[in-house]
C-alpha cells in the first residue's frame, strides 16, 4: 500500500523528456547555477560511468579530467536544477560500471566510439 503510495507522489516530480543516454556515452549536462540573486547555466561535459537508482531517485556519474585530475560529479537525473543532458558521444563498453577508468590516464581513458 506505501510503495503504490510513494509511486504517485513520484510521479508528479518526473522529468517527460529525459534523454536516451547509457554507461560510456560522452555527455553535456547542463545545470542551474545560483550566484547571488543571479542565475546562469554551467556546463559539465565527461564520461558516463555509472548510472544507479529507479524513478525520482535515479542518478548518473559524470567523469572528466581537468588539469590532469580526474575530476567526478554525481548528478540527479529528475532534478529540476539539470536543464539538460546531451549526448555528445556513444561509445562501446562491456561494463556496467567504468571505475576501472579512475586508475587510467592519457590515452588509456579513450573508449571505442559505436556506430549509429
């Protein structure tokens, strides 16, 4: 009876247009950044490497290396504070998690790129 419960109240909070994006797919997710009473939009652009959860609490991993630092951001898929996420890339990947990416550097973090 909660669970059915919960499920309704979930789904008024649901995003309608998430996009179609998978483990290894190279992305753009753009968030709402508050400054001041100011709002602007920042870019965090990286490697899926993890995806986990189901419904509102569903979240993806976002990796980059910046100054030679591997640099990590998990973000909610269904928050309103994300206005977008594109797919810049797809790439093929036998894995449902890419930790193994973390030790690498250099070319060694490339992926195979799939063929639409």
């Amino acid at each position: 009876m909660s669970q059915k419960i919960m499920e309704m109240v979930e789904q008024a909070s649901l995003k309608e247009n998430v996009p179609e994006f998978d483990i290894g797919d190279t992305v753009d997710v753009h968030t709402k950044i508050q400054e001041g009473n100011k709002e602007r939009v920042q870019v965090f652009s990286g490697v899926v490497i993890a995806r986990n959860g189901s419904g509102t609490r569903s979240m993806f991993v976002v990796r980059r290396i910046v100054g030679g630092e591997g640099v990590e951001r998990k973000f909610p898929l269904h928050s309103p504070k994300i206005e977008k996420v594109e797919v810049k890339r797809k790439s093929v990947v036998r894995r449902a998690k890419l930790y193994f990416l973390r030790e690498r550097s250099g070319k060694a973090v490339r992926l195979k790129e799939r063929r639409m």
